[in-house]
C-alpha cells in the first residue's frame, strides 16, 4: 500500500470538520440520535466551540455538555418527570463519551471513562429497563458486560465486541439498543484493551477467542440460550471476531463489520502512522497505544504479527460488512476473506454512498446497519421477531 491518507479514510464526505478524523467521530455521534445521543442541533450547537483538529477543545465542548444535561435530569427528576430525567442522562452519557475520544491517557481520561459508565447505568436504571451489568471474569481481572434480556428467552443472544475506539456505552447507541428493541438479547462486552480495562492491566490481545469464550461461559451461567449465540464485531473487533469465528465452536453465526483477519497490514502502515501524527489524531493515537500496551506505533504493530485469522477455520454462517469509503486495507480484507469462505451461508453487504452508511463501521447510518445485521440473523437462524 501507498501510505496516503486516502488509505486511511472512513468517510466519503465531510460533514462539519476538516480534521479528517474529529469528522469521523462526529458522524459516529450523530449516528448515535436514534438510539438515544444527542440529536442534530446540540451536535452542531456543540461544534459551534470546537477549534477544528483540536481534540483539547472537543473535550472541554462535549463535557460541558454532559454537564448541561446532568442538569436536565436533575429538574426534571425533582419534578417527577423520571422518563425525561432518563433521556437526559443518556444523552450526558453520549456526550461525555464523545468527550473522551480525543483525550490521551491520565487523569483526566480516567475521570471521563468513570463518568460515561456511571451516567450510562443512572440512565439504564432509572428506563426500568430489563438489564444486568456484570463482570465476565478474565486473566484475574473482569471484562464489563452489559446483557439486555429480551422478553422471549429463546431469542438469539448478540454477543457485541468493539474496536480500538469503543466501548460498552457507545455500542449501545450503534446497535444495542436498536437490535435490542427488534427482541433480541444483547450483550456488549468490553474485551482486553477496550474502555478502561487498561486501569486494571488487560490491553488488546489477539487470541480473542480466550475473551470472547469466557463471556460465553458468564452468559450461559445467566442463563441465555446456547443455540442462539451471534457475535458481531466492529472495526478492530471484525479481527476480533473473524479469530474467535475461527476457535470458538458454540458460536450459531458470526457477523465483522469489517473482516478484518490480518490487523498488521493496517497498523504497520505508513498511514496509520502519519494519521498519528495530526490534528486531533495525536492524542487519540497515544490513547490506543495505552489500550494495546504498547509504547509506539511500530512496536504495537510488530504485537500483531501473530494476529491472524483463517477463514478455513470458520464453520458458521457468517455476515461480512463493509462501507464503500473504508481505507483500502480493509475492504481488501474484507472481499478476500468472503470470497475464501466454506461455510454454510456467507454473505457480503457493501453499502455505496448512496445508503447513507458508506463510513467504516456504518457510523453514519446504524440503523440501516442494525437492520440488515438482525434480519440476517433472523433469516440464517430461522427465527421470528
């Protein structure tokens, strides 16, 4: 690969910054309204104070406005309006979420991870809704879960795995909430290096099966049904999710938005490093560093030259997802690993710009995302909403 920028894109289009990369995870945010985050005119009335490429200011804007919506909740609570109280604490949980993204490792990341998980389960509790939050144990620590019940106890269970970016909270804007409401179980789960496991030592791994099993075992402990177990991962959970694919038998189906079976070739690239390297990038970049244990880009990616996955290995139907702007890296992986599939049923979903979900992930269009994730599901298990 060249090492140009355009090797790096998530987007087709520019929606309001010029930093190739605040702009990404400003559409991410606004794909998040539906389910929940902020809507349309808090976002823009939020960028109104955000220096373009400064990812000092994007945290100071988007927690300013987690603070004005802690403010909401609290009158409206004082007042008995408990369901417009729980729609302002999701949206400060949103909020403070995005505020994080540019904020590199210390205190204040720290306080803000804090922030997102506790507003998030004060809005979870006080919907009523039918979830538990638990600790999947791991390598003597725990992995944050989040298991949504649906009302029908044989309903396929979503087992939700993010990227180098996310977390539990925002995974739940993306599809959680949505696949949920459609009556599926879903449970979102931190694996090594997401959120803030890093704070107790855990940080990527590329054995992912090892993660991915053990929340199958706490979740079978709960008492969700083994014949519906789908796992879906998201950008580097695609490579998370292709590996666990491939050693990971009580799987029913597995679902990589995108594929993503060989990691290196994406993060030994000049690309990724020059993307470090700019803008709002460069916190974000010391920040995944913290997440994968590493001390430099070249050393977090020579971690990864162990990291593969073989699509000889994978037995259960699979789901492969790309968005027609993904740097090239991916949607090379993407095609390469469809078409070398042998599985009972295999699909491949590549949305151009004109679904609105062309980004890397779908971030800018979920819904449609979430739609064609569940009714695949649906179709390949056999099952009915």
């Amino acid at each position: 690969m060249t090492g140009t920028q355009q090797d790096f894109q998530r987007t087709s289009l520019r929606y309001r910054f010029d930093d190739s990369d605040m702009d990404t995870f400003f559409a991410g945010a606004m794909g998040w309204s539906k389910a929940g985050g902020l809507d349309a005119g808090e976002l823009f009335a939020v960028a109104q104070g955000i220096v373009d490429g400064d990812g000092e200011s994007w945290t100071r804007e988007f927690h300013a406005h987690a603070r004005r919506q802690r403010a909401v909740a609290d009158d409206r609570l004082a007042r008995g309006r408990w369901r417009s109280a729980a729609e302002a604490l999701l949206k400060s949980a949103a909020a403070v979420r995005s505020a994080w993204q540019f904020c590199a490792p210390g205190p204040e990341l720290t306080r803000l991870l804090g922030e997102t998980r506790a507003t998030f389960r004060e809005a979870v509790g006080l919907f009523g809704w039918p979830a538990q939050f638990f600790g999947v144990p791991y390598d003597n620590a725990e992995l944050p879960a989040l298991l949504l019940r649906a009302p029908d106890p044989a309903a396929p269970t979503l087992v939700v795995v993010g990227g180098a970016d996310s977390a539990l909270e925002n995974l739940f804007f993306t599809i959680g909430r949505g696949a949920w409401e459609r009556g599926f179980n879903v449970a979102i789960v931190d694996l090594p290096g997401s959120n803030a496991t890093a704070l107790d030592g855990l940080h990527w791994t590329g054995e992912s099966e090892r993660p991915v099993g053990a929340t199958i075992d706490a979740l079978l402990r709960r008492g969700v049904d083994p014949a519906g177990l789908v796992l879906v991962g998201f950008s580097l959970g695609g490579y998370w999710a292709t590996r666990a694919a491939a050693h990971e038998p009580r799987l029913a189906a597995c679902v990589a938005s995108t594929p993503f079976p060989r990691p290196r070739e994406l993060f030994g690239s000049a690309a990724v490093a020059a993307a470090g390297e700019r803008g709002a990038a460069r916190r974000n970049t010391a920040a995944l560093l913290w997440k994968g244990g590493a001390t430099s880009m070249p050393e977090l990616a020579a971690r990864m030259d162990t990291w593969i996955a073989d699509p000889a290995d994978v037995h259960c139907p699979f789901l492969s997802i790309a968005g027609g702007a993904e740097p090239t890296v991916l949607m090379r992986q993407a095609l390469d690993w469809h078409e070398r599939l042998d599985v009972p049923r295999k699909d491949l979903i590549v949305y151009d710009q004109a679904t609105g979900a062309d980004a890397h992930c779908q971030l800018n269009n979920p819904t449609l995302m979430t739609q064609d994730i569940t009714d695949w599901i649906t179709d390949t298990l056999h099952t009915t909403e």
